[in-house]
C-alpha cells in the first residue's frame, strides 16, 4: 500500500522532499503499524459495503475496520456477519486498487467464536481481501483466547492474519486495577508480537464507563480521566517502542453553535505555498473549523506529542486531515536523520540553529520519525500540513471522489 497514490506525478513531486513508499502488508510490523494513518471504521451493516471500501480507497483510505460489534444492533448480527462476508468476497474478487494498492481489511468481532467461523465462510479465496481481526474489550482473561482464535485462523487461511486488541474495559481505566491490568496485557501482546500489528484505544467505551461524552470544542485530553489512563497505556504498553498504540477515535462530523473560538491559527494557511497566494488556503481553513475538523487537527497534534500513531475516525472527511499530519517536515526529517547518524552520544545541534539534538534520549523519536517518512513521505523546505490538505481536496476534487 502507498500513502497519497491518488496525487499525479507532478503534484507529489511538487510536494515531496522524500515521497511515501510502498509498505509491505509481509513486511516490517511497525511500519506497517505506522502506516495505518486513519483507520477508517465501518457499521457491518452497511448496504453496498464493498462499493463503500472501493469507493474509500480511491480517496487514499488505506486501512478500514467493518464492524460486528458496538456499532450494530445486537439483532443485526447474523446479517451483518452475511454481508461483511459477501463484501470480502467480493473485494478479493475485484480488488480496489488505485495505484495505492489494496487497503488492509479488519473484521471487528464481538465474539472469540466469529473469527474462525467467518474464515471458514469466507473460503481459502475470500480470505485474500482480510487482512486480520479488531478484538474489542481485550484484557489478559480474554486476549489469549482471542489471539489463539486469530492464530488459527491464519493457519486455516494459509498466511498469517494480524490481531489489533482494543483497550477499553473497566480494568483498563479503574484505577485500582490499571496497572496490573496493562501490565499483564503487556505481558501478552510481547509474547504474541508477531501478530499483534496495533493497539488500539476505545476512548467511547472509556468515557461511558464513566458516564462521560466529551464535547466537539474538547480533545479527549480535556476528558481527565481518560487523559490518566492514556498516560499509563503509553507509559506500560508503548514503552520501548515495540508496539505501537493509535490514537483514540474523533467522533464528530457536523457543526452547531461553537462555544469557543477556533485555536487553528490563520497564519500558516494565509503563508501556504499555494498559487493564489494563499487565499484558497484561507476558504480551506474556513471550511475546516464549520466542520469541526480544527478540534480533530489539535486532537492529532496532541497525540502525536503523547506517543500515539494515526488514528480511529468514523467518516470519511477526517481521512485528509489525519494523513496530511503524519507527513514529516523537513525540519523533523534532518533532526532526525542528523540523530540516527550518531552512534557515540552527545549533543548536535539542529541544523535549523533553534535546538539540540541529544543522540542518546532523542534516538527513539528520530526511529519513529524516519518509519513515519517512509509510510507519509517527507515535505519540500518550508511546506506545512496545509499544502498537503490543499493538494489532496485539488485532486480528489478533480476526480470527484467522494470525500
């Protein structure tokens, strides 16, 4: 698969210092992790859902989740299991593929007992569009079973399949078993880490437990609890770098009456590299705060700062902007290549004379950076995630995709 396919060449080549490359779905787990930008999540319900993934897909979707769990009624789920099957036999049939290659496919279950039973109707040809398992509420008491389940079904399939468990369970977030419940969840996915691709946060699920909905003008960082618990899945389950941990979902995509002022600063759009000199970039900002996507932009920002990789996302206009903010700069890019090509220790400067580079403690961001340039590409000298979101709406509305 290959972020910003849908770009023609002159426009990425316009844009990119270092153009995102082909990811391996085989290949280096992590980068395929860093990779998943926005996973795009999708009620099993849903009619023409083969069309839906075909359809995302040529708007740069590279990874989508089709539901069987919180997102269906619990008497649609014999239909919706039909017609997630029929979809992925239809898409290993007639791959989408537009020049980006085909996205990765998960089945989220409710159940341990769905994942061999959907492999096995699926069929040795219909399991060539899947390309693995959400599993929903995993702690340590039910994840070995369900990673077994996927295990196995991989086996049944002839290649293996991921397995992306989800923290959102009341051990998870209660503060008197928290640790010790991350702590064991960690001792399972490092015994099982050639299949676990992510882990996943269920910030809906967290925030009910508590009776709590956070507001469209707050981030889930304003949501304390849930800010604490996010802290201990990083500190416990992302430390060290072996796993990757993706952003929890945005779940708003119309716009009321605002209560507070957009923080999205008009500054780096009026000052975008654009040929209208910039106002064009200014209706894209406009467009962006009526639909809510300013607060979606801040929640990335803050994930990225906290640890977290890509992100959950229930519609499709929140696909550009989560992607256009896992591009690296040119100024992270030398950082961290300037880091990594230190072996000794000490202290570089930044070639952009504005602050240190300490080989030793900064070693783990410049890794996580670089897999990021290689799944995002790498920006020209002094663009911004604003020529990105004006480069994907240009062409995206020259092909009239839908967004």
């Amino acid at each position: 698969m290959r972020h910003f396919a849908f770009l023609d060449p002159h426009a990425a080549e316009a844009l990119f210092h270092r153009p995102p490359e082909t990811i391996d779905p085989a290949g280096d787990r992590r980068l395929l992790a860093t990779a998943l930008g926005a996973t795009l999540y999708a009620p099993g319900t849903r009619p023409r859902l083969a069309n839906d993934v075909r359809r995302q897909t040529a708007a740069g979707v590279t990874s989508m989740v089709l539901c069987l769990e919180d997102s269906i009624a619990d008497t649609d789920v014999a239909d919706a299991e039909s017609n997630v099957i029929a979809a992925l036999r239809g898409l290993a049939e007639e791959p989408p593929d537009h020049g980006g290659g085909p996205p990765l496919l998960f089945v989220r279950v409710r159940a341990t007992g769905q994942i061999p039973d959907i492999v096995a109707r699926l069929g040795p040809r219909g399991t060539a569009s899947l390309s693995g398992f959400v599993l929903p509420k995993f702690t340590e008491e039910s994840g070995a079973a369900a990673l077994d389940a996927v295990l196995r079904a991989g086996e049944t399939a002839g290649r293996p399949l991921w397995a992306m468990p989800v923290l959102e369970s009341p051990p998870v977030i209660n503060r008197e078993t928290r640790i010790d419940a991350l702590t064991a969840v960690r001792r399972l996915v490092d015994k099982h880490a050639d299949q676990v691709l992510a882990i996943r946060l269920g910030a809906t699920d967290l925030c009910g437990l508590f009776g709590l909905r956070r507001d469209r003008d707050l981030t889930i960082y304003d949501i304390a609890v849930v800010r604490d618990c996010i802290a201990d899945i990083v500190n416990i389950c992302a430390r060290g770098g072996e796993h990757i941990v993706t952003g929890p979902v945005w779940e708003y995509f119309a716009q009321p009456e605002r209560l507070f002022v957009s923080s999205l600063r008009v500054g780096p759009f009026a000052q975008a590299d654009l040929a209208d000199g910039g106002q064009s970039a200014i209706r894209m900002r406009n467009a962006l705060v009526s639909a809510d996507l300013d607060r979606l932009i801040r929640e990335v920002v803050l994930d990225k700062a906290n640890g977290l990789n890509g992100k959950t996302v229930i519609h499709p206009s929140h696909v550009p902007a989560v992607h256009a903010l896992q591009v690296v700069s040119q100024e992270e890019y030398a950082d961290a290549e300037s880091i990594i090509a230190g072996s000794a220790g000490g202290v570089r400067p930044s070639s952009y004379a504005n602050k240190m580079n300490e080989l030793g403690p900064h070693r783990a961001w410049a890794e996580a950076v670089l897999r990021r340039a290689r799944a995002f590409g790498v920006l020209r000298e002094g663009d911004t995630f604003v020529e990105v979101l004006a480069a994907t709406r240009t062409a995206l509305e020259n092909a009239r995709v839908p967004r």
